[in-house]
C-alpha cells in the first residue's frame, strides 16, 4: 500500500474539514447578530467596487463628455471584482 500524497486535494479537504469540526466544537454556534453582521459586509464587499466603477465612470465621462463610455464597463468590472473578493471572503477557512 503507498503512502497517501501530501499534495492530494482529497486529503487537504479532509484536513480543512476536519479543522473546522474542531474549531465548532470549541467555540460554538455563531449569534445571530454575528451572521447579520457577515451578510452587511458581504454586501459592502460587492457594492464598495461597483460605486467606486460608477463613481470613476462618470467622472471620466464628464471630463470627455462621453455619455456612459466609461460609466457601464467600470460598473461592470466593479461588479466582477465585487463578486470576486466575496467569493474569496466566503471561501476563507
């Protein structure tokens, strides 16, 4: 039988799984006040990226006089990038 690898997903899973089982165990059920508190930060993660693209967006516009030129891709990669550090927030240990 082989040595189970250090680099194995299935292994480091197990790990994480298990370490956060522990981590339960010791200290508990998160409050209710807690979990709202996670959800308001979520949220700003999201939309903190998506004012400061509208934001930028329509201050590019206004200097070149460009209607939304700026404006709607700036949003959109707020967005992207909103979604994106929320998902890595989510996804933390």
């Amino acid at each position: 039988m082989t040595k189970p690898d250090d680099n194995d997903p299935l292994i480091d899973e197990v790990r994480l799984r298990s370490k956060r089982q522990k981590r339960w165990l010791r200290e508990g059920e998160d409050s209710v006040v807690r979990r709202l508190a996670q959800i308001g930060v979520l949220g700003w993660i999201i939309v903190a990226p998506m004012l400061a693209g509208l934001f930028l967006g329509r201050w590019l516009d206004g200097r070149a006089d460009s209607g939304l030129f700026w404006t709607a891709p700036l949003l959109m990669l707020g967005l992207v990038l909103g979604g994106t550090f929320a998902w890595k927030w989510m996804n933390r240990p």
